[in-house]
C-alpha cells in the first residue's frame, strides 16, 4: 500500500527482516568524487552525478551548490523523507511538506583567518589575520511547513519525529568520525 508516496509494504518487509536480523539495516553509502578544476567536482552516488561547485564570488564557477549548500539540502531533504514517513506509518495524509534551510558560515575559516581582535577600527573593517576561526556552519535553521490532514499538535509531533529519527541531524549534531586515507596510484619508474 501507498501512503504519501512511501511504500509502506515495503518498509514492512525491511523492518521485520530488521527485527529478526538487524544486519540488514545495516548500510555503507558510497560516492566517488571527481575534480573537474577549480573549486567544481562532480560525485556519483549510485546512479545520480551531483555537482558541487562555489559561487563566483569566492573563486568558482557556479556550476552546481556549494558543499555547504549540499549539506543543508541533505539535511531539510531528510527531515522531509521523516516527515512523510512518519505521518505514512500513522496513517496521516499529507498535502505539502516545504522546509526553508540556512546557515551562517563565516568563509574565514575556510581561508584559515581569524578575525582581528585588535583595535575598533579593525573590528569595523573586518581585518583578518592568520588563525583559527574554526572551517564550517555555526547554526542551521529550518522553517518547516506541512499541510495534513492531523491537528498541529500531531504535525509538531511528526516534524520531531523526523528530526529524532534523521541520520543527516545525528550526522551533525554529534562528532561523527571522519577518516582521510590517501589512495597512491602506483608507478613505474622507466
């Protein structure tokens, strides 16, 4: 049965097999990127090229989101797979389901500057030096909009259970280990 757009038959038949095994729910997701010059890369995950670039301004082309721009379209794009599958298995139907996402990034930290902490008029013209303004976000808001069949308090309901049950917010809100290993192309010396 169809509910939201969601096979619910489907996702029976995985979360008993889970209950019995729980190996199977367990996944390793995959890409592999490639540099195509400049600040622009193109990442295949499984049968979907995603481009990422940067915006003119600091430097790219703009041919695609930025990363950061990407892991803010992960994020409200997985809070809304929450929400229609959550409403799915209660049986609600729902109409829209429209998430605004933004973050502040200070670009500092990118360029591995810190602000001056020096005098007020370095304050107001924004001097950098070099330091350690820490690279990435340093909040997220989202402005979650649904329309359903349920009271508000039921949608407020599925919205934090969408956000409890998201891999992307639990990817973010907690230090998820990143591990870099250099792969090395082996060559012959002729």
């Amino acid at each position: 049965m169809m509910r939201n757009g969601v096979d619910m038959e489907r996702v029976k038949t995985l979360t008993d097999a889970m209950r019995k095994d729980p190996a199977v729910g367990r996944r390793t997701l995959s890409g592999i990127t490639s540099w195509n010059g400049g600040a622009h890369s193109t990442t295949i995950v499984r049968n979907f090229a995603v481009p990422a670039d940067e915006p003119v301004v600091i430097g790219g082309t703009n041919r695609g989101p930025s990363p950061t721009e990407l892991v803010l379209t992960g994020l409200s794009a997985c809070i809304a797979v929450g929400i229609a599958y959550s409403a799915a298995e209660e049986g609600i139907e729902v109409d829209l389901i429209e998430i605004d996402v933004e973050g502040d990034l200070d670009l500092a930290g990118f360029f591995r500057m810190r602000r001056s902490t020096g005098t007020e008029h370095e304050k107001t013209h924004r001097v950098f030096e070099i330091g350690d303004t820490r690279p990435g976000l340093d909040e997220v808001r989202l402005t979650v909009r649904v329309d359903a069949d349920a009271s508000r308090e039921k949608i407020q309901e599925l919205v934090d259970r969408a956000y409890q049950r998201s891999p992307v917010v639990a990817a973010l809100m907690h230090a998820v280990p990143v591990r870099v290993c250099i792969g090395w192309e082996e060559t012959r010396a002729e």
